[in-house]
C-alpha cells in the first residue's frame, strides 16, 4: 500500500509536472524607507525558522473558498476535507513576533518589482497561495495573466508587480538527444532570464531521488561523461553547485535579490511518529507539538546548506524545512480531485501562507 500511494504521487506529481502554467510575475520595487522598523528590529535579531505552531482562531489569513484561483490539486476545502482545525495555526517563532502577512503592504513596498519563483511542483503550491493571500487584500486591483513557454506572469497592474512562475524541476538542464532524455549536472542554460528579475526565489529537490518511470530523463551527463544513474544526493550536491556557480557569475546583488527555498517535507513515511502507512495521513488533523521532527532533517537539507555556504555574493536560505514537518496534517492527503493520496503538496489556503509571510518577512527586512 506503502509503494502504491508512492505511485500515486507520483503519478500526481507527473500531472502537475504537465499541467504546470505558470504563473504570478512582478515587477515592483522595494523601498526600505518604507519598513515599519518597529517590527524589521524585532525579526531582525530572531530566527524566525525556529519555533512551534500555535491555535489562533484569527486563521486562516483568507478565505479558500473566495480565492478564485486554486487548481485542483491543493483545494482541499472545496474537494471534501472535513476537518478545519488545521486551517487554525500561526507559526510562532521562539524568540519573537511576526507581522503578519499584509497584501497592501506587500505590493507597496515591491511597487515596480519583478519576483520570480523558479522550481518544481512546491514552488507551483507556493505561488497558488500568493496569489490567494494576495487576491484577498486586494480584491479589486486590476490583474493581467500572461504565459508563454517558459514561464506565466502575474501582474498586479496597480502596483507594476509581477510575480513570475519558472518551471524547473532540477534548475540544470534536461535536453532530449539521440541516445534520450540527458540530465546535464553542468548545464543550466535559462539564467538569462532569471537574471533580469528583482527577486528569484529557488527550490529544486523533490524529483531528484525520483525512479522509474517518473525519473524523466534516461541519462546523466556529469563532467562530460554520460552515466545511466549515480548516486542521487552527488548529483544533487552536482547540480546544485551548477546553480551556485550561476549566481556567484552572473547575479548583481545590487538589483537581484536571491533566496533559496529550503526542502519542502513529504510525509510518506511517518514512522517517526509510530506510524509506517501514509493512507493514515488522512486522519492527521494538528501539528506535531514541539520545534523539530522526531526523524531529523531530510538529509538533503544539509546538502542544500552546505552547497549555499560556498556561494560569496548574499543569497538568503529561506528555511522552512522544520515548521514544515511539523505539519503532517497540512497535505491533501486524499482530497483533491484525483483522489489520490498526495502526502507532498500542501492544501490551500494552509501551510504555504506561512511560507509567504515569511517570504514578506524576508523581502521586507
Ligand atoms: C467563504 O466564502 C464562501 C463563498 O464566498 C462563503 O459561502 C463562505 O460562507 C465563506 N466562509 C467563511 C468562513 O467566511
Ligand atoms: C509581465 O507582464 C507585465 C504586464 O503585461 C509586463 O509589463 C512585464 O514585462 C511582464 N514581465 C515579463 C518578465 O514577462
Ligand atoms: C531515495 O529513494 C530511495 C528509494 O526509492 C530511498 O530508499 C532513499 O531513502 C531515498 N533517499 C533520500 C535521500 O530521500
Ligand atoms: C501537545 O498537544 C496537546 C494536544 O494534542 C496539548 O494538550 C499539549 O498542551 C501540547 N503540549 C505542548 C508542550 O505544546
């Protein structure tokens, strides 16, 4: 049962691969003159990845069922999740007080900015919720949508912000020659789009442990040599010092603001819990108490620090690894349209509202 909701996942994670538009594009600027510095001081001197969740009733920050613009696949309220409670928590940082998120402010102080995300499925969740938190406080703000082949734009005509949806599943290059699909660790040929941007927010893991059918590719070309497979986590480590060596080439931190999205959580196996089966994620309705995962880290999370600390020019690790194992109740879990266990997204509206409040937060500070 294990492997066949792995298969699902998959099979999900394949669908949203394709169906994949892009999205929200900005184009604003930010001024720091307009910080509330009451609050920029207060965070400043805080980790705001550490903490635990707590009840608030003022949650959620909107309204799923008004957001005209959640796909399928992430609205569990509209495709029969019973439970509300999970809706209902606010992260809490140890050391201090969050703002919370404020859509006006946000396309105030990005006013003429361009944000794009640039990474795989999760970055898709992440981008759904956006545009929700943002459609909420700002309900009548004139929106244009465009899409071409690589990427979709949003843009919040009012303000000149663009938020930007760049698909790529593993930032380097996959390019379809005659031996097949190759998986270039050295290659990543899309920067000069990215560069152009005002804030890049990048992820990439979920595809890169990925096997059989749902591996696409057929082949990995490292240093010019072309392999059938290799180990995962030293292509990771690979592709992702590709990603590295691009910014510390080609971005001025002068206009471009660079953050890394650290690994987002799957809960397929949640023995760490005293539970091996992830058809019981379902019944998971509350947060995990405390401020850390019983089973750790995922172990490509220290990749992910550890491939960031060589890059010299300032690039922002946005982690939220740990708040985000806490949350085995925040997954679809069954509900959504496929009905297929999904233990990786994240509904909407839910845990990625917390991911961009705190994406407010590092923009903002
Ligand atoms: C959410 O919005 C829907 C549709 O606009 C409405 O029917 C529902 O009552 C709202 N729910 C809450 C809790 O406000
Ligand atoms: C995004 O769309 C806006 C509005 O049409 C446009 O002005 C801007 O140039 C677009 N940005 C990109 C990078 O395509
Ligand atoms: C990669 O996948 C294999 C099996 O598909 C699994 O045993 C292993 O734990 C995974 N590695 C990581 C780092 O997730
Ligand atoms: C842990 O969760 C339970 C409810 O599930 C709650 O009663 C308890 O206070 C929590 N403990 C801590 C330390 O937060």
């Amino acid at each position: 049962m294990g492997f066949v909701t792995q298969r699902l996942c998959s099979i999900l994670v394949t669908f949203l691969n394709f169906f994949s538009c892009l999205c929200v594009a900005n184009s604003g600027q930010y001024h720091s003159s307009h910080l509330k510095l009451g609050i920029q001081s207060q965070v400043k001197s805080c980790n705001v990845y550490e903490g635990t969740w707590v009840f608030d009733d003022s949650y959620p920050l909107y309204n799923s069922s008004a957001c005209p613009h959640i796909r399928k696949e992430f609205d569990c309220h509209y495709y029969g999740r019973p439970d509300s409670l999970y809706l209902k928590y606010r992260w809490q940082p140890k050391e201090c007080d969050i703002p919370r998120f404020d859509g006006q402010d946000f396309l105030q102080r990005l006013k003429g900015k361009k944000i794009m995300f640039i990474g795989d499925s999760t970055t898709l969740n992440q981008r759904e919720s956006l545009v929700c938190m943002l459609h909420a406080a700002v309900p009548d703000s004139k929106i244009i949508e465009e899409k071409n082949s690589l990427y979709s734009n949003t843009t919040y005509e009012d303000y000149g912000v663009s938020i930007l949806l760049f698909t790529s599943n593993f930032l380097v290059d996959i390019e379809v020659e005659k031996i097949g699909r190759v998986l270039k660790l050295d290659s990543m040929k899309n920067g000069n789009i990215w560069k152009d941007m005002d804030v890049l927010v990048f992820n990439t893991w979920l595809w890169w442990n990925r096997t059989g059918p749902f591996k696409h590719w057929d082949y990995i070309e490292d240093g010019g040599k072309v392999l059938e497979d290799m180990d995962r986590m030293d292509a990771f480590r690979k592709g992702l010092t590709t990603w590295a060596k691009w910014v510390d080439t080609y971005v001025d931190p002068g206009k471009t603001k660079v953050l890394y999205r650290g690994i987002s959580p799957t809960h397929y196996d949640v023995t760490g819990l005293g539970k091996a089966r992830s058809d019981k994620l379902r019944k998971e309705t509350t947060p995990i108490n405390g401020s850390t995962y019983p089973t750790g880290l995922p172990p490509a999370s220290y990749i992910v620090k550890d491939v960031l600390s060589t890059i010299k020019k300032p690039v922002q690790l946005f982690d939220i690894t740990t708040l985000s194992q806490l949350r085995k109740d925040a997954h679809p879990a069954a509900y959504n349209v496929f009905k297929g266990m999904d233990c990786t997204h994240w509904c909407v509206a839910g845990l990625p509202d917390t991911w961009n409040q705190l994406l407010y937060i590092a923009l903002t500070n």
